[in-house]
C-alpha cells in the first residue's frame, strides 16, 4: 500500500478532501496544485501556472483546470468538480473516485458504473508543460472521453472575469489547439497524443468560488472561459495523454515523455523520501542561476531563506553541486550588495542585516557535510569578505560596538525573521542587540579563525578568535538573565523579557558562547513553553501579547504571525541544542518529535510542510502550502543525528 493514499470514504466527503492539496514544480519556478479532488479552492490554484516575465514577476494562471466527461450509449458523466457562487458543487464527479494515491506521481482512480479509468498526472521537469495520462483500465462498450478545458490566463494575485477583450481566436496544431486570451501571454498548447475531434463551443463559466480566498477575507469570485472541448474514444488497456504546455509537443512523443518523467521521479514512499521530493520542489534556474524558492504558491527568492534552507535542501539529500551552484549565484548577490551595486541576480531583501550572518552559517554547514578544507578553497574569501564589511562598519544597518556586539536599528522596519506589519509598523519591533544577530556574529567569527587556521593562517586567525572572545563575553553580559534564559533583544533602556525561540539559536551554534549548563536552562524553558508536536511556538503563552491562532483578515493574521504561532524549522535548532546537551540519549526524543511532523505528510500539501501552523491544539497548518526551511531543518537534522550516531 502506498504512503500517500486515500480511499473513496475520504475522497467523497469533501471536508476531508478539500483541503488536502497536491503540488508539483518544475525548475522554472512554475508549478501545478489543486486540491486532490482537482476542485481549485484558491487563487493560486491551477493546472498550469507559469512565469510570465514579459509581463511581471509573478505566477500566472493559464490553464485553470480540465473537466473530463466519459460517455457511454450517449449518456454522459462529467467527473470534474467546482464551486460556484453560494457553495454550490458541481457537476460532482468526486463521487465516482474510487481511492487516490501519490507514489511516484498522483494517481486518480475513477469508477462510473463499468467503467474504470485512470488519471495520472506528471508536471515536466524543464519545461512549462502539464502532462495527463488517461488509462481505461475497463470497460463493456465503447467509450467516449470528453476534455473540457477551462482558461484563466490571469496573475495568481488577481482574479478575472468575463470581458470582451479575451480573445476567441485559435490554431489548429498537432492533435490539438493553440490559443493565447490576452497579448503579453505566450501561446498555450493543448494536445492529445491520439487524433480527436475539436468542438469549439466558446462560453464563460461564471461565479466560480474560490473557497480559501472567501475564508480569508479576499476577493473569490472568478469567471473562466472555456474555448471547447476535445473527443475521442478509447478501448480497454489503452493510455492516452493530454499535454499542455507553452511551447508545441510532438504528439507521438507524448507517452514516451510521460513515462520518462515519471522514471526520474522518486517514490514517496516513507516521511523522509517525502521530504526529499519535496526539498526538490524549490529548486529553481533562469537563464543560468540557480535559486531556491523560499515556499509556494506565492514566495519568491529570499535572501534569509535561502541560506537557511539550502544546507538541508542540498547537502542533506547528498547534492552538493546543487548547493555549490546555488552559492555561486547567491554570491553575486553578496558581492552586488558589499559593492553598493544593485542586485543581478533574482535575490531579493540582500539588505537585511542577518543575511550576511546566515551566509557563513550556510558555509559552515557546508563544512560540516563536506569538509573544512573544501569550504576554505570555496568559500573562505567570501566568508571574510563577509566579516571585514561588517567590522568596517559598511553595512547600512549593523553597527559595531566597542563591546564586540552588532547594534542594529529596527524601529521602524522589520529586520530578522520576525517580520510581519500592522498599520505600516512592524509587530515585533526588535532592534538594538538582537539575540540571534550577535550569537550569528560570534560564531562568524569563530568560523573565519577556523578556516583561517586550517590555511596555516595562525597570526590572522588568533585576532578573530581574541575578537571572538569580547564578544562572548559581551553576549553573556548583556543576554543571559538571572532566570536563565536569554532576553530577545535590548535597545537602550528597553529589554524584551519575552521568551522566544530566537535564543535556541544561540544554542545551538557549532561555535556558541554559552556553556552546557547555559544552554540547558534555554532547552528547558524552550521545552516546557515553546515546544509543540509541529515544532517550536514564537512566543511563550505566559508572555504578553500571546496570539496563536493565525486566521481571520489579513491584519489580524499578520498581528498574530510572530506571536505564538508554530514554526516547524526552529525545531531544528531546538533538536541541535539538545544535540549537544544529550548526546545520542536524545534520539528516541528526537522521533517523538518527528512523529508530528510526520502526520502533516497527509494534511495540507501532502507530502511536505506548510508555513506555520496554530500555537494551540489542534495546530491547524497554515500560511504558504510549503515552505522551504521548514523541509530543509527536517532535513538537515535528521541527517545530521544519523551522520553523528553513524545510524
């Protein structure tokens, strides 16, 4: 039995299945998703959603969805499903679905008295192109099926609706059609890999509610122009494939192109396979760089995110030129931004002053998966280049202090992680000394002394290790407070007493000033405030301004975003640190806090992990449907513990 599947008690009732969502990318940064019901519940919903760089830096939404009707002595049974205006369901073909399963691609088996068919799907690895394989698994008569597309052609932010400007006009190519609704758009090819009939009967389907969206306070409501329809018969034990895509197919090409990419798929077959499939999905190259997406459907290329995530995307699945070409890129943006030149490459917030300071966390990672020496060949320049910006003090927003530590100015605008607003002001305004800041700084430049030693650099690396030294005592001073936890931030006079994650940072560093003792007081009143079975909670609810539950409008999610809300990656760094305190005896801990990452394979987008989820039971998941450094410290600790403990 596979280890995504779902039977027809779940699949027919649409509140468990509605919200169970499946996506799949390719390396251009387009994707497909849809509920596993193939009923769009949101915006960003499609079967083909790709860049459109003519126009803006944005997702969009060409082919929305593809309704499949079989027909048998005339009688017809249309097994698409949508929600119109109201909550209305229609035409509720989820009730011939039979059972659902996701091994190596999603598959969709369909009964409809005796017929049996089969729906696969696979979303192309290099190329903008969705691929639907139908298989007619049985049938007593001849069979007829029906594909009714139905057309968006719209940014994922937006939503369209019946307009005169939407072009009617088409081209006939091979097997198939070629149409584009609007200039700016490229052409959409829809092709079947078998000669068909092509029925243009052009109409708007109207009201076509948008279930999440509603939920969510936005607007829901969408029209979507269906052109026609394809038709063709199909005997028993044939496969026919449907393509769509941006650029022309080779109709007999189709099943061979299906069953190649479905070769270069992994099963998912366990959590940690899971994992990995998903780990894949942000991967992203244009026009020959290499990024990681930080989640879908909406993310882009993050600074911060990308140098969290990249170690346990890469390295922990055992690719390391994936992670070498993704550094190479992201060290243009380094160099773009030390050089005060904008940005060349597709990295975005550069000038947030902890990114320097993940950056040789990064490489560090590296070190530890590959070797020191191989960090110091790839790496060291940049790693220094790095440190001597911020000691000269060129940095806009980090400012050197004669106690050693990294003074930054976070006011008016959000500077960490921490990074949601409310009425133009950041919610959690932290500024001055920031816990994770200056506890990144120590280990910068412990690190730097590390690689410098290891290249006979003795003299240079003795300074950084004598600057080191200030600043962990500076750190301890001014952080670790007579409770023995550590404060979050200080700025002048005010002192955030709030008990928050960002300290198991500081303890969890390979270079950290704390001592084991220390680090054991932060892991305890982390385990006995902030640990949750979906990971580690923003804010301890004994603090003020405790507000866990993420839903409702867009201000009121975003006032509750950092404020006790659940986020699945800090439990990395809570696992690390007790890592260190524990040892190997923290294994059998470290599978009961898996189990409840495990559970959400089956929740949300199966099969990977979505933004955050509620600080409070049941932990609904929410935010992004996956999200990048969420799948890669699973990753990476996982790995991690069984490099360790040679399991």
């Amino acid at each position: 039995m596979s280890y995504l599947r779902y039977d027809k008690t779940l699949m027919t009732n649409l509140q468990e299945s509605l919200p169970k969502e499946i996506l799949r990318t390719n390396r251009s940064g387009a994707y497909s998703c849809s509920s596993i019901v193939d009923c769009n519940t949101r915006k960003y919903h499609g079967l083909l959603v790709v860049p459109v760089p003519q126009i803006d830096d944005e997702n969009h939404v060409l082919l929305s969805s593809l309704d499949e009707t079989v027909i048998q002595h005339g009688v017809e049974f249309n097994l698409g499903l949508h929600r119109y205006q109201g909550g209305v369901y229609a035409p509720n073909g989820h009730k011939y679905i039979r059972e659902c399963e996701w091994d190596k691609v999603p598959t969709t088996i369909y009964r409809v008295g005796g017929v049996v068919l089969k729906k696969e799907k696979v979303f192309q690895h290099f190329a903008n192109r969705i691929l639907i394989r139908y298989t007619l698994l049985d049938a007593h008569s001849v069979t007829t099926l029906r594909l009714r597309p139905f057309l968006a052609f719209r940014s994922v932010n937006k939503l369209t609706h019946e307009n005169a400007t939407a072009r009617r006009e088409y081209d006939l190519c091979d097997n198939g059609i070629r149409t584009r609704m609007y200039d700016g758009y490229p052409d959409l090819y829809m092709q079947v890999s078998k000669k068909n009939e092509w029925h243009f009967e052009p109409c708007w389907h109207h009201g076509i509610e948008y279930q999440r969206e509603l939920e969510l306070g936005y607007e829901y409501l969408e029209d979507l122009y269906v052109p026609g329809y394809f038709e063709f018969n199909i005997k028993k034990g044939e496969s026919i494939v449907f393509s769509a895509g941006v650029e022309e197919l080779s109709t007999r090409t189709a099943k061979r192109l299906f069953d190649e990419e479905v070769d270069v798929h992994t099963s998912r077959d366990s959590f940690t396979q899971c994992l990995i499939n998903a780990a894949h999905q942000f991967h992203y190259e244009n026009e020959g760089e290499h990024y990681i997406i930080a989640g879908y459907p909406w993310f882009k290329t993050r600074a911060r995110d990308t140098f969290i995530a990249l170690p346990g995307l890469t390295l922990s699945c055992g690719e390391v030129k994936y992670f070498e070409q993704a550094m190479a890129t992201a060290e243009k943006a380094i160099d773009d931004f030390i050089n005060e030149r904008p940005v060349s490459v597709k990295i975005y917030e550069m000038e947030h002053p902890d990114v320097l300071l993940w950056a040789t966390w990064c490489v560090q990672q590296y070190a530890k998966f590959v070797s020191p020496q191989a960090a110091a060949e790839k790496y060291g320049k940049l790693v220094q280049h790095i440190i001597e910006f911020i000691q000269k003090g060129e940095h806009p927003n980090l400012f050197l202090h004669d106690n050693g530590l990294l003074y930054t100015n976070g006011r008016d605008t959000a500077v960490t992680w921490m990074n949601s607003y409310v009425n133009g002001r950041p919610v959690v305004p932290r500024s001055g000394y920031i816990v994770e800041i200056n506890a990144l700084w120590y280990n910068a430049l412990m690190f730097h002394a590390e690689l410098l030693e290891g290249q006979k650099q003795t003299a240079e690396a003795k300074k950084y290790t004598t600057l080191a030294t200030t600043v962990g005592a500076s750190f301890k001073e001014t952080f670790l407070n007579e409770h023995g936890y550590l404060l979050d931030y200080i700025d002048g006079n005010y002192i955030s007493w709030s008990v928050r994650p960002n300290m198991l940072i500081a303890s969890s560093l390979h270079y950290s000033p704390l001592t084991k003792a220390e680090k054991k007081g932060i892991f305890d009143i982390c385990t006995k405030e902030l640990l949750t079975r979906k990971g580690i909670r923003s804010l301890s609810p004994k603090s003020g301004g405790y507000n866990p539950i993420y839903e409702g409008g867009q201000q009121q999610r975003d006032a509750a975003y950092h404020q006790g809300t659940v986020w699945p990656w800090l439990a990395g760094f809570y696992l690390e640190t007790c890592m260190h305190i524990y040892g190997q005896t923290s294994l059998s801990f470290m599978d009961r806090i898996f189990v409840g990452l495990e559970e959400e394979m089956n929740f949300h987008a199966i099969g990977t992990l979505p933004e955050l989820f509620d600080g409070n039971p049941p932990f609904h998941g929410r935010g992004a449907l996956s999200f990048a450094i969420n799948v890669s410290e699973a990753l990476r600790i996982y790995t991690l513990f069984n490099r360790m403990f040679n399991l």
